[in-house]
C-alpha cells in the first residue's frame, strides 16, 4: 500500500490550522471525549476510512474505553453495551453521514431523540463534529493514507499524548 500524497498537512499546512480549530469548537461539556471518539469511529466504519477507523479505536481504548463497546460500536443497535444517549448520537452520525441514502436524511423522530438527550449547544456540537469527521474520512480516503502512519509523526505523538488526535 502507498498513499497518494505522504502529508496531506505539510503540502497544506494553512489547511490543518482550521480543521484543528474547528475540532476545538466542536468541543461541548456535554458530550465526553469517550462519545465524540465512538462518533468518530462509526462514521470512520461507514466511510471505510481505515486511517480514522484506525486512530479513533486506538483513542478509545487508551481513554479507558472496553473492548466490547469498540469492537460493537459498528453493531451499536444489537449490542447491549450503548446507553440510550450514546445510541441517540450514533444514530445521529448514521444518518448525517449518509445524507443520499433517504428522502428525509434525518428524520424528526430521529432528531427528537437526540434532542432528549442533548441540549441545543451539545447538538450543534455534534453536528459539527460529525461533519469534520467526514471531512478528515474523505480526505485519508481519496488520499489513501496508510493506518496507523499517523502515530509516526512527532505532531501525533504530542496530540495523542494530548489526549486529542487529528481526525
């Protein structure tokens, strides 16, 4: 396997700085880092980005998280390891992530239970991060950057250690 373009950031080094700003903004205290990573991994399955899949898993674990709940994630509606808030989220991630797969991309019933578990600022915080996650997904995948080369670089090392991974 061989990426397309070795360092998508270094070619466009003004690009990441928004990108990582914008992860920043998507932060809410309502919504623990443990969510936003299982958000990020099943959008990641979804879009086939191996890189993200890759990076997220890995996150979850090191933050504590139970293998079963990560290896589940992509079956979240079968297994019995999600809180209502979390499937809530997830199916949330689903459905913005697949907007063509259905007239009605996200349906009320489908928004009114994610509004009973997250209020208006944590809502639009998971909008926002759901759609940066299908951006970094997009960008490794038409790159075809390589999984696990993202733990390589110095810059990784420090925002792993950070606790807070580029996407």
């Amino acid at each position: 396997m061989k990426a397309r373009i070795t360092n998508l950031p270094g070619i466009l080094p003004k690009a990441m700085q928004p990108l990582l700003a914008l992860g920043k903004a998507a932060e809410n205290d309502s919504i623990s880092r443990q969510l936003r990573e299982m958000v990020h991994l099943r959008a990641s399955q979804i879009n086939g980005c191996s890189v993200c899949v890759d990076m997220h898993a890995k996150m979850l674990k090191r933050s504590g998280e139970s293998d079963e709940r990560i290896f589940t994630v992509a079956a979240w509606r079968d297994a019995p390891y999600f809180t209502p808030a979390e499937r809530a989220a997830l199916a949330l991630t689903e459905a913005v992530t697949r907007l063509s797969d259905r007239p009605d991309p996200v349906p009320d019933e489908l928004w009114a239970e994610a509004a009973a578990h997250f209020d208006e600022p944590a809502l639009a915080a998971l909008i926002l991060d759901i759609a940066l996650i299908n951006v970094w997904n997009r960008l490794n995948v038409a790159t075809r950057q390589i999984a696990g080369e993202w733990e390589k670089s110095p810059e990784a090392r420090k925002l792993v250690e950070a606790g807070t991974a580029a996407r």
